[in-house]
C-alpha cells in the first residue's frame, strides 16, 4: 500500500517495512574467521562453505553481528505470537494507554476449518456462507466494540481503560530490530506450516528481506531445512 | 480464591501463584563474595550492608542466582504489558490456537478518568453512574464476544480464527519464571504509580514474595527507591 | 575432593559442585500443558511423550522454568569458554582485581597432540618423554609466574596489574546459574567430541545432575542425539 | 596505529576500531513516540527533551533500535571483564584452539598501587624504579611463557594445550556487536573510576563513538550521570 518499496503489505490492512538494515553474509564469514586472526574485506568462493558449515552445524554466534529493524502492523494476536520472541529482538509498540486507537480491524480473506487429529491438524477453507459469515461476525463485533469504546471516551473514561472492550482483531503498530541469527529463529517457527496463516504471512515477509541483504546465509538456512543455527 | 497460601487473589477473577522458587539472601551474598574467594552457609549481620551496596552501586548479577516462578491468571492487556519484560524473563501461555477459551472476562472495579496534561496524568474515580455503564459496556462486549466466538466455532471456524473476536479483557493463565534481578525491574516498572493500576495489583502481589524470600534484598531495593540494580 | 555428595571432582583440582537446584520434568510438562489450560500436579506416563516431542520439534521455552546453580573451580582457559554461553546464564567469579590469587594451576595429565587435517581433528596422546616435558612446561611457567606475581605484590604493585603474569593455567572459581535450556545448549556444545577435552569434563559433570533431577527431559535430550530445543 | 579514522589506538599495542554502524538519535526518539502511533523523519527540537526524559526516568527499550559493531584488539585480562557484559552483547574471537598465537603481550605504561582502604581504594603510580622492574617482570614471563609455548609446539603438543602457559597479558582480538542501550550499560560500568584503568581506556573509546554517532543521546545520558537507562 506504499510506494516505498522497502514496504510490504501483509495481509488485508497491515505491512511489514525494512526500516533500515546492517546486515552482510561477509560479516558471518568474517565473525567466523576472527577465530584463525583471519578477517577480509571480500567474500570470496570458498566462504559460502564455511557460512553453510556455520549453519548446520549450529555454531549460532557468528550470524549475531548483523542488524534488521522494521516497522509492523499487524493485529494484535499475531502481534501476541510474535512478541513471545525475546532474545536478540528488541520491540517498541503503539500503547492503547497513552493515545486514542484507531478503527481498524483485521478480516480474515482465509476463513477456514480444522481437519484432522490433535497434533496433527491441517486446515482446509470453509463453505462460502460459514466464510461469509464468520467474516459477518468478526467485523461486527469490531464494530460494535469500537463503538463501546468511542462511547466509554466521551463519558470521559480513561482510555487504558475503555481500550480492554478492542478485539484481538484490532491493528496496532510496532519497530522490532533483531539481528540475523534471532531473525532465523523467528522464520524458522513461524514461516513454517505449523504457524498460524496470518503470522506466516509476516515471517515470510521478513525472511524475504534476509535473502535479499544475506543471500548465502539465507541459502545455507534453506539447505538447513530451516533449522536456525 | 483458593486454600493454597501460595496462591493470591489480583483484580476480580484473577490471581499469581507462587508455583515454586529457590531463593535466598545467602545466595546474593555468597555471589558477591566470591569475587574475595569467600563464601559462607549463613547471612552475617554486616551481609546486609552488602546487599544494600550492591543494589545502590547497580552491581546487578549477584542478583541473578535465584528462581521464581509463578502461574499468573490475568486479562490479557495486562499480560501484554508484562510480556514486554524479556531479559531473565521465561513465559507459556494458554493458547487459544489449541484450546477452547473459557468465558472469564475482567470488568473493572475502579473505573477511572484521566486528568492533568499530558506526561503528568492522575487518575480519579468516575461518578457513579459513569462507572455502571462503562461496566455495562465492557461485560456486554465482552458476552456479545463470547457469543460469536461460540457460533463461530459451532460452523465449523477453527479455533484460531474464532478468537479473534474476543476483547482485551479476556483471563488467560500463563507460567513465569524469572530471577530476582529480573523480578525487581518487573516491580521498578510495574508497582509503580506510572503503571496501570491493574498490573500494579501482580506486581505488588509479586513483590510480596520477593520481601518473604529475601527480606534483606527487598529491603535494599526499597531503600533504593524501588530502582533495580 | 569433598565429602559433600553434590560436589564432583573434575580435572586435577577442580570441581563442579550443585550448590543448589529447582528442577523437575513435571515443570516441563505443565508449561507445555497450560497451553491447553490443564496442568497436573504429578508426571503421567504419556508425558514422557509430551517431552520427547517438544524436544524434537525444537519447542524450547517449556525447558526454561526451572533452576540449577552451580559453584565451579576450573583453569582460566575453560572458564573463558564456559563464559561464551549468555542467554539465561549467570556467572560470578572470583576477581584477581580485589583479593590475592592463590597458587593453583592445572597441569593436564592428558598431554595431546592434534592428528588429520584442519576441520576434521582427531587428538592423540604424545609419547610419554613429550608428555613430561610438557608437564613441566607447564608447571614451570605457573611456578615462574607466581614467583613474579608475588615479587611484585611485596613491591606495592597492584594486584590487579601484577596478575597479568598469570597463566591461563590458572584455577579460578565462580557461581554459575541456569535454567535447563540453557544447561542443555551447554551441554550440547561442550560435551562433544568437539569439545576442548577439559571443558567436556565439567559438562558431563553438569549433565549428570541434569540427568539426576529430570530424568526424562536427559533421555529426550540424548535420543535427539544431545541436540538443545 | 592506522590511518583509517574508525580505529582508535588503544593502550600500548591495542585497539578499537569501529566495524560498523546502524544508530542514530532519530530512531530513539520514533520507537518512543511509536507508542502514540507518531514517528516522523527528522529530529526535531523537543526531541532531544524526549530523549533526556526517557534517559532519565529509564525507559530503555527506544535504545535498543540501533546497532554498533566494533573489531578490538585487547589483553586478555580486559576481555574478560568486557566479555561478562551478556545481555544485547554478542562476541566473537581468536581461538588459540586453531591457530598459532602471536607474542604480542601487554605491558603497562601505567604502573600503579593501591592506597585508601578497602572498598574505597584509589591508584597512584609506583616509584620509578619500582615500575621499571615491574615492567621488566610482566615482560620476561610473557617472553618466557612464549617461548614454552613455541617449544611445546614443536614438540607436537596441541595448540589447545600448549597455549595454557600463555600470560593474561596477550593480546587478543574479537568483534562485538551491541545495541545502544547495551553500548551505555558497558560505558556507565566501566568508563568509570571504578573500572580498571585498561578497561575504561576502551570504554572511553566506544563512549566517542556513540557520542559522534548520537549526540543528543549521549548528551543524555552524561546529564544522567552516564547511568544506563
């Protein structure tokens, strides 16, 4: 929704912006080589080996000196699934305490079914009418619950207060800066089928921009099976 | 709301736990004194000066080696806000991906209105009748909510697409560990009169575990103001 | 060299002792299990299960609520490897700057040479001539420099400057906090064939109370071939 | 030691050269004001008011939005100081596990006693003569340490083993990569009076940096008494 092209829509209403980035497969490489006093200022052929080494086998720390912030949107239980990630990311978000919400609220196009037994569900879309209706429901209770919340406003009510009627649906917005390795992680969880459509959307998002700044860390990570280092 | 001593009633339908810790003023001390090569099996009376220059001085780590842990049943904006503690923090929360979310809600006793400019704010009681329709609200919503979710769920929706309706104010339960450097600057931050007077509630109930476990800590770290090291 | 029970000789002078632990299975279990809102107050068969399954499929915060801590005496060498590991460790360690060192050192008894080509290094022992010259070396440069050391201290040097002399060899102590997570990575890593011979000593002295106090998340680890979740 | 401008001579033989950075006031001040949904492109004047109120009242999460990463040449005795810095701090390092060590060592121009009492000492140089054969002592064992080390080496013992004799005095070398808000932590614990006289050397090096890189930042935080938010 953005001319930017460092900003990519996700998902109907939210983005995924690379707020600016300091990221290199050539600081891998020479994290690892400060081990033999052997830095350069070059990758050079044989050093995508070494980065697919680092990678399988999980020597993590040399994929630590890089740098990513972005800026999100995205609702807020997506925004509750990314936050459990705590090392090496760094978050600052949109307070409902401090400032008036705004009404925007998450419809999801991808309404859809549980099949299968626990542990090893997959998904399947729903009928057209439960689709239609389920996204009836979802926007109306936002509506609703918006309106409830402008109405607990103008009775001068605090808004840390009136905000606690908002859905999980609602959209807020927050800078997170990782680095390459906690960046891993993240995909690795969460670009995954096990992961929930609408936080893989982000992660997806995200990884895109680890292979365009880390191209042999992100292939390494790919011949990894995805596993983070 | 339950006969273990352990467990401590927070807000209307929620508590904290103490599930188990290992703690001790012995163990600051004993982390302190190493750095002399002198540990000893028993708090001397002039260990207590030392705790209080540790904390006064910021020197931090020696307040690493000890472990708290709790099952917390909070509304979920308030588990928001203490989610965002990352460092020495661990958390697992209910999922409303894998389970069917139960229909508990928080509605607010002290409905409260904002005053004062911005950057100083207070808070004072709402009149009378301001507070039984803002209660209004925030049940109904919250009952409006819960009533779709169900018939979402009743069509067939998954479970993780259903609960996107459901508020703010909705209990879930989670485990925390934490340390007692990590749960003071839980405390500094949070039993604080800038906190939300809801996560206010956890954090003093938290804090009064910390003054039964290790009284001299808690003891210094009032005399510091409540500033963490 | 101690009759308490928990304090394990490692090395020639060394040990690792539990100073004290927080630790079980059923923590595990009940935070994988809260996820679905039920927990349980004593392990059941199919949880062995529940563990291995998180172990495999890398679900790594369940292992993070629970607590070991450690007091360890170990050449400066091995701690300078042990002290590499960050996330959810705690160290202190006997400071040279502040009190006087004592005249303890390592001298290996298991004196190496390094056999095949870089990347892919076997050790051998040396023949027993090079051994006992090595022996002596290594004696002989800690005597020399502890002669230096307290030369310099009689002279009024300070001891945080006459300490640089000191070898590598050098026995220091330190309390070590960490939750099984984190004492798994550890032990992942440093109980390994990769593993510097020395530091892999007091891994499997750290792993064998791992085993001791939460048997069944020991056998997950060591059926995902000691890979860390 | 070299013309490049980023690297900074650090005491006799040591340096600390900037590798890299991504930080600025600007991105401190948007994660704060990301919570009232109001970022902007460019510092404007009430900024630097907002940063020395987040400094103050310690709201640290807005400085972590940023990223240095430095090469350092340092002995070991400052590294392991610098290395218990762990929280937003990632390290990489010369092994003397694979490869050969070079003799370079540290000797103190600064030679210094310890007078005042304990817990309030203060430094003052030794006499003339005193320092001379001071140095001489920290130099002969670092030769003599050495040349053990080149003889075991010849022998065929392990680089593993033989670098066991090496002095706390060598040199050696590593990246960090830091955060702001890490990078003020590190400053405010060791570009200090109570920090070792090597260590504050290097403190004060990276301080210049994040006083060039973000100026209304580190104005900030010396306003605050350089205590880290």
């Amino acid at each position: 929704m953005s001319d930017d092209p460092t900003t990519v829509p996700v998902l109907d209403g939210g983005f995924l912006a690379l707020d600016g980035a300091f990221a290199s497969d050539l600081a891998v490489v020479n994290a690892a080589r400060v081990s033999f006093n052997s830095t350069s200022s070059a990758m050079e052929e044989r050093d995508e080996g070494l980065i697919r080494y680092l990678m399988r086998d999980r020597h993590g720390s040399p994929f630590e000196h890089g740098y990513f912030r972005f800026l999100v949107k995205a609702p807020i239980f997506v925004v509750r699934e990314h936050h459990r990630h705590r090392a090496g990311h760094s978050y600052n978000e949109w307070s409902g305490r401090y400032s008036r919400i705004e009404a925007e609220f998450y419809v999801p196009d991808y309404v859809r079914t549980q099949v299968g037994k626990p542990g090893a569900y997959t998904f399947e879309s729903v009928a057209p009418d439960v689709r239609e209706s389920a996204r009836a429901e979802i926007a109306g209770q936002a509506e609703s619950a918006f309106a409830a919340y402008e109405r607990m406003l103008e009775q001068g009510v605090a808004k840390e207060v009136a905000r606690t009627v908002l859905p999980l649906s609602m959209f807020t917005k927050y800078f997170w800066s990782c680095n390459p390795r906690s960046l891993m992680h993240f995909c690795s969880l969460r670009n995954s089928e096990h992961a929930q459509f609408e936080i893989r959307q982000y992660a997806e998002a995200a990884e895109a921009f680890l292979a365009q700044l880390m191209p042999s860390t992100h292939a390494a990570f790919l011949a990894n099976g995805r596993s983070a280092p």
